[in-house]
C-alpha cells in the first residue's frame, strides 16, 4: 500500500482492535499503526480527533465482533441447545478469537476500558441465562449456569496465557472440552442430535 493513503475509520478501528490483541492498550500508538497500514498520521486525523476516539472505536468493534454478531448468528439456530453447543464450540475452540478479549481485561482499569468491559459481561451474561431459562432452569439455576459457563471461558483462557504449557490438547482436548462442559451443565439429554448446528 502506497504511503499517504487516506484509509477509511473502519481500517483504523481494526488496525487498533489487533493493537491492543498484540500488545495491549500501550499498543495503540498512532505513528506505529499508521506504519503498518502503510499509510500516515494525516490519515488518521481525517477520521479521529484524538487517540482516546480510536480506542473508543476498536473497543466498538471487539463489542459488535465478539458479542453483537455472535448473538446474531447464535440466534439463526433452531434450539437453546444448539445455541449453547455452537456457542461453547467456538470461544472455547478458538483461542485466537479471545487475545483482545484478555488484553482488555488486562487493563480492565482503563477508563475507556471498564464501561465497554461492563456492558459486554452483562449482555453475555443475560444471553446465556436466557438460554438456561428456556431449557426448563429457574431464574436462579440457569443465572448460577451462566456465570459458570462465562467463568469457564474466562478462566480457561487466562490460565492457558500464564501457564507454561496449554491446559488441553490443541487438538482433541480443544475439540471435547465444549461438550463435556455442556454435559456438566445441561445433561447429555440436552445436547443430543438437535444440538450439533455450528454456526456458519
């Protein structure tokens, strides 16, 4: 890409989204980024007065990406239990997809940071409580499933980052864990021939 290119906001928010997956919040520089888009600071500025409006707009991406489209997807599937299954398939199978997700959580401090952080907990959370209702739990059971479920995702990724090796295998592990977490929770019953939809 030829310098000077005048890139659209969108290239800027992804650009600073892979930032701060990379290197966290002090990754979101705008001389380096611009660097790497092959592009210049007078591009950046046609689109954001400061770097707070950047960061702002790549934590509105990794919000519609990770939790907006995901709900949207998830909700083209027929039952709670397919949800569920596509659901756990894909954030506990793809460890890329969640590097942002733990940057963030990193610097859960940052002022831009804890509101989106907030937001994004409670709406995962009400989701998947609202797919432990319709699977005949009370109010309390399907909020207590939830928080284990999102606790899992959380604590499983977390501890693979600090550990010195994965905790599951790359390969057979990553595949079973889903369905043996959702065994736990829901009962084999649950994730029988109606649950195995994945999402497109």
């Amino acid at each position: 890409m030829a310098k000077g290119v005048r890139l659209d906001r969108q290239a800027w928010s992804a650009a600073a989204l892979q930032a701060i997956a990379d290197r966290g919040m002090a990754g979101v520089a705008i001389e380096p980024i611009a660097a790497r888009l092959g592009t210049t600071k007078g591009s950046f500025y046609a689109h954001f007065p400061n770097r707070d409006a950047l960061i702002e707009a790549a934590l509105a991406l990794w919000e519609e990406r990770g939790t907006q489209d995901l709900i949207e997807a998830l909700d083209s599937l027929p039952t709670p239990a397919a949800r569920l299954t596509a659901l756990f398939t894909r954030v506990f199978g793809e460890p890329a997809l969640i590097r942002a997700e733990l940057a963030l959580l990193a610097d859960a401090d940052h002022p831009l940071v804890r509101p989106v952080l907030g937001r994004v907990t409670a709406r995962r959370l009400a989701y998947l409580t609202a797919q432990f209702t319709a699977l005949g739990q009370s109010d309390g059971e399907a909020r207590n499933r939830a928080v284990l479920s999102y606790t899992a995702f959380i604590g499983l990724h977390q501890t693979d980052r600090v550990a010195a090796a994965p905790l599951l295998d790359p390969a057979e592990g990553r595949e079973s864990y889903p369905d043996f977490l959702l065994q736990l929770l829901l009962g084999a019953a649950a994730t029988g021939p109606a649950a195995s939809s994945a999402l497109p």
